[in-house]
C-alpha cells in the first residue's frame, strides 16, 4: 500500500519566495540573488517586516560575513608605510624567505616522492633479479668504482629510472632521505 502526508510547511519556502521582490536590485544583490533562492528553497530564511525579503539588505549581510570570515583565514602582505600606520598582516620582507621555504618544501616532496619510487624498484629488483639497489647506490656515491657504475647505467636503462636516480643521487640531502626511507 502506498501512503504520503502532506506538510503544511512544505510551502512555506515558496511563499517566501513569491515575496522576494527583484526590481531595483543592486549589483551586490544580484550576485546574492541565487544563494537568496536556495536559502529560501531550504526553508532557511526568514522574512523582514511585513513578510518581505529584502534582497539588498540579504546581500549585504552575506557579504559582511564573507568579508569578515575571509579577514579571519587570509594574511595581508604589508608595505612598511602600511606597519607604521598600524595595520595588521606581514611584511613584505618577510617574502623572500617564504618563497625559499615554499621552494624548499617542494623540492623535499620531490625528493621523498623519487625514494619512495626507488624504494619500489629496490624491493623488485630485490626478489627479482636479486640486486640490491641501495647498496649499489650507496657504493657508486662512496666509491665511484667502474663496475659499480656500469652495472647501476644497465639497470638505468633497462628499469627506465635515469631521471629518478639522478635526482637522489645528485644532492646529499636526497641520498639521506632515501635512506631514512630504505632503512
């Protein structure tokens, strides 16, 4: 058997919405207008005096509260005219070290993401071929041997892993972090 009941409630929103009045509209009503409709549709607004939305004043609102939720999670960046007239955020001299950190931050990522890589060939090689590559790593950055190097240059070639390897083994800091990832 199939049943349903009606709400009285249900059409409230449109009610609300038969209210809205979109004549003379400012800009930042406009671009409120569709959040405006959707809150109706959701039964999550309430009318002004004499049961009128007032778009304007929704959008106004809405905007103060975007304004104020974005001065709450963004940081200015500040010239030094702008610190001595008190205004809060960071300085632009402080830039150039967040660019290095950001540029160092990537650079690690990189770097962890190429061990993390070699670390899967290492553990293939490993049972496959029964090369460990990891020490053969680790002699050819101690001991530059030739037969070291030829036999690391053949598995470079075969596995297609040139870019990756040449990336950790070129800098100290990325044959440590292959080792912390290895070991």
């Amino acid at each position: 058997m199939l049943s349903f009941s009606l709400n009285k409630s249900s059409d409230a929103p449109a009610v609300v919405m038969s209210k809205i009045n979109i004549s003379g509209l400012s800009d930042l009503g406009r671009s409120w207008l569709g959040e405006l409709y959707i809150n109706c549709a959701e039964g999550k607004l309430r009318t002004g005096s004499g049961g009128k939305v007032h778009v304007n004043a929704y959008a106004y609102g809405c905007d103060q509260n975007t304004q104020a939720y974005s001065a709450k999670t963004e940081v200015s960046l500040l010239n030094d005219t702008e610190l001595e007239l008190g205004f809060k955020g960071v300085s632009e001299k402080y830039m150039s070290y967040v660019d290095g950190s950001i540029e160092e931050l990537v650079e690690n990522a990189e770097l962890v993401h190429n061990a993390n890589q070699i670390k899967d060939m290492h553990e293939y090689l490993l049972v496959e071929a029964g090369v460990n590559l990891f020490v053969l790593l680790k002699l050819v950055k101690t001991h530059m041997q030739a037969k070291h190097i030829a036999k690391l240059r053949s598995l470079m070639e075969e596995y297609k892993m040139e870019e990756i390897i040449k990336s950790v083994l070129s800098s100290d800091k990325g044959f440590s972090i292959l080792e912390s990832v290895i070991c």
